[in-house]
C-alpha cells in the first residue's frame, strides 16, 4: 500500500498497485474479509485483470498495461438502502466529467452505469454495497475504462478506446488522478445532499436520452423513448401503452 501525490481530500491517498489479478474488486473485498480496516478512498488498481466483471456477470477484458482497472473502497453510510443508485449516479457523472473535457459532449451514459463515446463503449461500473440496518455502510465500486488499447476482439462489435477516438496515448497514472478527483468532488456533493443536482446532470447525459429506441423485454422487441430515470434507478420509457418503467434485467436497448 503506498501513499500517492493526488490532489484528492482522500480518495486514492492509499493506493495498491497490481501486475495481474482476477478482479480488482475481489482483491479488495478479499482485504475487507480479513477484518484488518482499511482507509476510505483505498484504491486498487492491476495492469491485467483478466475475471473482472460487468453488469449481468459479463466479462470485462482489457490488454494488459494498456487500460485502467480498478475499484473504490468508499463508506457512504449518509445513504440509505433506497439511495443506492444515488452513488452509481455520482460515480458515472465524476467519470463522464473528468472524460467530456477530453471527449466533448459525444461521451454519454448508457443506462444504467456505461461509459460510451457516440455508439462505442468505452468504460463501464460495477457497485457492489454492504447493508448494515437501513443504510449503506460498504461499497466497492469497480471501474473500467479503455484507454490505450487500440483492438479489441471481433465478438466486441461496439468496443472503442480513448487513443482510438483521439489518436494519442495516455498517462495512465495522470489519468487516473483525474477520474479520482472528479468522483470525489461528485461523492462530495451527494454526501451534502445534492441529490437532485446529480438527477438532472445524469439524466441530461443519458445515452439516446428523449430519442425513439428499439428494446427488447425478454419476449418481443418494442419502440420507446426514454424520458428519464427514477429515484430508485428504474428506466423510464414512453412507450405506446404509456411510461413504464424497467429494471435492470427487464429491458435491453438494443443498437
């Protein structure tokens, strides 16, 4: 564990970096099961991740050495049960803050926690919580993000990178201290209450948001419009029966 020149109050202060391990995430919880209390805002973060996870368990795959890949550690006890999207909102929009200064306004977020850049993606999260009562007392939140890696495997139709999109290679670590700062300036926020702040701007940066999509539910494919997002992180479409909302495994948009 190191001590790191960020520019963060807290977050990425201690720092673990690894050549290769399954999951950054389970590398931290696996520190958190050991009972030996680790400061908020540790990060983990690995050159190669080679079982790191998406939404749906779907696998993440990154070149080595060549993207980032890690997890948060963060104690959002203020939030209750009910709030837990309001983290994933403040998350994706410290992301997507740090990336749209580099990307512009083309760099959306595909519901619920994907990073895309036009019809690409280009990073994604994944929180997992620890309850305690009615209120959330762990997250690990894990990210990751293509950066220089210029191909990806033919089976990822829609994969992009940031050197693919802009033609020039990153500082990882630079990078990195910049998505740290952003999510905590955006952690901080929803810690002071500012959860209707958070609402407009992730809804403002919807992936397709007010455009007429394709979805499919499971048994047919069906056009809507998505209007928003709910309080609890349900996706809110306009479809010809009216607004509906879905939860996470009840629809796909489909590109």
């Amino acid at each position: 564990m190191q001590s790191n020149v960020f520019i963060t109050r807290f977050v990425g202060h201690h720092l673990v970096k690894l050549v290769k391990v399954d999951s950054t995430s389970n590398y931290l919880k696996t520190l958190l099961s050991n009972f030996k209390p680790l400061p908020q805002g540790t990060v983990i973060m690995a050159d190669e991740q080679f079982a790191g996870r998406g939404q749906s368990n779907q696998k993440w795959l990154s070149q080595a050495g060549k993207n980032l890949t890690f997890s948060i550690y963060l104690k959002p006890d203020f939030l209750a049960i009910s709030q837990q999207f309001k983290l994933n909102q403040a998350v994706t929009l410290g992301i997507t803050d740090c990336l749209i200064k580099l990307l512009g306004n083309h760099c959306k977020l595909k519901w619920p926690n994907d990073i895309y850049f036009n019809d690409d993606k280009i990073g994604g999260v994944l929180i997992e919580n620890k309850l305690r009562g009615h209120k959330i007392s762990e997250s690990v939140i894990g990210i990751g993000l293509n950066v220089n890696q210029t191909e990806f495997d033919t089976a990822l139709k829609n994969a992009n990178s940031l050197a693919n999109i802009l033609g020039v290679d990153f500082d990882l670590m630079a990078l990195l201290a910049d998505i740290l700062l952003a999510i905590e300036t955006r952690y901080f926020e929803l810690e002071a209450g500012g959860t209707s702040i958070l609402d407009i701007a992730f809804t403002q940066r919807l992936f397709r948001f007010k455009q007429l999509c394709q979805f499919y539910d499971g048994k047919q494919i069906f056009w809507a419009t998505i209007v928003g997002v709910g309080n609890t992180g349900l996706l809110i479409l306009e479809t010809d029966a009216g607004q509906q909302h879905f939860n996470l495994k009840e629809v796909v948009l489909l590109l």
